[in-house]
C-alpha cells in the first residue's frame, strides 16, 4: 500500500530540541586518509540486521574516491571500499570488489550482509556503463556474493560471483533513471539497496530510492520496494512504499527496521532538493506503521526525526539507523564553514570533508522519534 507524504504535512515546521544534532568539531575526527573522501558507509549485517563483528572489529562498507576539485565529481570516480572499526579506529582495506568486475562506470551506495555459512552477499548501484567517453547517470541494482573470512585479523574476501541485476524500473510505477548528464539532487532516482529479512513473516524485502511515475510535479521522489518468498525465488517488484509528489526529488539510502511491534522506515533530504515553498531542513526523516500492508503515519507528525545543527546547517548527510537504533552519517559541510556553505548542490572550494561523523542514538516510542542525549 503507497503512502503519499503530502507538502502539508511539513508546514509550520520547527526543529525541536529532540531533533536537533549538536555540533562537532570535524578537525578532531579521524582522517583515515588525506588522499581519499569517504561517505555513505554501511556496516554489514547478519541476516538478522544486527552489525556483524569479530570481537571488537566491526565489518563496513563506505563509498570512496580521490580528493578532488570540483567536489561533486567524485560521484563520478566512486568505488566501494571495505573497511573496518576498532574501538573508534577505522582501517580501509582497499576495493571492496575487484577492478572489472562491474559493468558500471562506478559504483554508488548499497548495503551488505553475511549469512551463518560466511557467505558475503552485496547489493549495490551500479552507475553508467563500464568505459564511457563521459559520465552518464543510468543507475541500476545489481547483487554480487564473495566468501568473507578472517586471516590474523584482516578480513579478506574471495570467490566473488555476479547475481546480476535484480530488478528494474518497469516506467509504469518506477520511473526510468536514465538520464545521459544532469547535476546533484535533480537527477532521478533507482539505487541506494537495501536489503532485509522480516522478522514477522521471513520474507525477504528490497527497498531503493526511486523516482515515481504516478506524480503531479517534478518533485516526484519514491521508496521503492521489491520482495521474494526464497532467496532462489526473482524479486517481485510492488508499487512504491511512499511518494513525496510535490515534496522533494530525492529521498536517499532509505532503509527499514522493526522495534517494539513497529515497522520504522527512515530516509535522508537534503535541503536544496525539497520544494523551495517547503524550506525543510537537511535531516534524517521518518515514518511508522504496524504493518507492511497498512499505510504509514508521520514520525513527530512532520517526519522529521535528526536535523543538522542551524549554525552548521550541511554538517553532515546519509544517515543510517541500525537495529540497535545507532545512527551514523558522514561529513559533508562541517562547522566553520557555514557561512560560506550553499543553498544549492555546489561546494565552496575546500568545504567538503568527505569523512564519517559522530554516531548517535534514537529513541522511539510510537509515532515519536528523537535524539538520545547521554
């Protein structure tokens, strides 16, 4: 069943206390390497959602590349890296999969998880065609498997086999996002997997971020969602989980979890993407429902669940709520650089940090949601 996140919903919006993320100092932040950015990291699962880690190594995947000018380019260069974090320390472990082995130019955001046997299994984006003259944005969803083993402490994975492209904007719910050049946040959207198992039924369900065909305006941004009975069965594309027509044109990295009876689904926005009438802030957004098949209600009535700090309104983006209700996200625009920070998808030079942020907790009780102060 579609729910449709409606512009009225967001009128007179505040950000409360509850919602509203404190400052960080990005200059006291682990800089893993000063040669490479990092963002839209996901720590892999088991296939209950819970981290996986081998005892205080914690398993990730993040989006990588080169330090480079301009900053929106990198989304051209990425690659997946492998990384881990111990005790707060993270280490990088290279590419995530072997060079050619996607048929993308790049590889965008997705999500992992590892089955009781080791199996590793990833679900990503793959973006434009390997050996393009130029960068072109036609994104599809495409799974992979490998054999994840531990060596003296390195994690190290082997035997990786292609499952091939999972499912596919059908133009009829999904609209095709195909387009040969376009600009952050006005592109359209199918990528960003996640993958997950329900508890209550142990069917298996893949959300993505999508862009909706059945929409009055441009700012057509969707959830999409896909399920299967068997990991043998060929996912069976449902019209989206949730339209925001006359909202926004994106709603990124959307992922979904179950907690106390509840389904919570969460997405991020930036601010530059929603329609300008709106003037909502760049936050993680959320809502809930009992069950899969009955439509969802706001969180905190606007779905605003964390918000960047006002001083420091980009500090941060592309956060992800785990099933211990930890939060983490990356360094965008960090603190200090706010007053010459845009209001549009365009980087001051020296601006992006491209690191990971300070993870935090969130509290639900219901339809309320908010920020767990220690």
């Amino acid at each position: 069943m579609t729910t449709y996140w409606q512009p009225e919903s967001l009128a007179g919006l505040t950000i409360e206390p509850g919602q509203e993320l404190e400052v960080f100092d990005a200059n006291s932040l682990q800089c893993i390497d000063k040669e490479r950015w990092y963002w839209d990291q996901c720590p892999v699962c088991d296939e209950g959602g819970q981290p996986v880690s081998f005892g205080a190594m914690e398993l990730w995947i993040t989006l990588s590349a080169p330090a480079m000018t301009p900053p929106e380019s990198r989304h051209d260069y990425v690659r997946m890296r492998l990384l881990t974090r111990t005790e707060g320390y993270w280490q990088d472990w290279g590419n995530l999969l072997p060079d050619g082995f996607s048929i993308g130019s790049c590889e965008w955001a997705g999500a992992a998880n590892v089955d009781r046997n080791g199996v590793f299994t990833l679900y990503y984006t793959v973006k434009g065609t390997a050996g393009e003259a130029s960068p072109t944005y036609c994104q599809r969803i495409f799974a992979a498997q490998a054999k994840l083993a531990m060596d003296a402490q390195t994690p190290r994975l082997s035997h990786w086999m292609d499952l091939g492209e999972q499912i596919r904007a059908d133009g009829s719910w999904y609209e095709l996002a195909f387009e040969r050049s376009g600009e952050m946040g006005g592109i359209k959207a199918f990528r960003d997997p996640f993958w997950l198992r329900d508890v209550v039924s142990g069917r298996e369900y893949l959300l993505f971020a999508a862009s909706a065909v059945e929409a009055s305006t441009k700012k057509n941004a969707a959830i999409g969602i896909a399920s299967r009975e068997h990991s043998c069965d060929p996912w069976e594309l449902h019209p989206p989980l949730l339209i925001a027509d006359g909202v926004t044109n994106e709603m990124e990295r959307p992922h979904l979890l179950h907690s106390n009876g509840l389904y919570y689904l969460f997405w991020s926005v930036h601010g530059w993407t929603f329609d300008q009438s709106l003037g909502a802030p760049t936050a993680l957004y959320g809502m809930v429902s009992e069950s899969l098949d009955q439509p969802f209600r706001p969180l905190n009535e606007t779905c605003l669940v964390a918000a960047n700090p006002t001083q420091a309104k980009f500090q941060a983006y592309s956060w992800l709520v785990d099933v211990n209700l930890q939060v983490c996200s990356f360094v965008d625009l960090p603190d200090g650089q706010i007053d010459d920070a845009p209001s549009a998808p365009a980087y001051p030079q020296g601006t992006f940090r491209g690191g990971f942020a300070p993870d935090f907790f969130l509290t639900l009780d219901g339809t309320k949601a908010g920020i767990r102060r220690s």
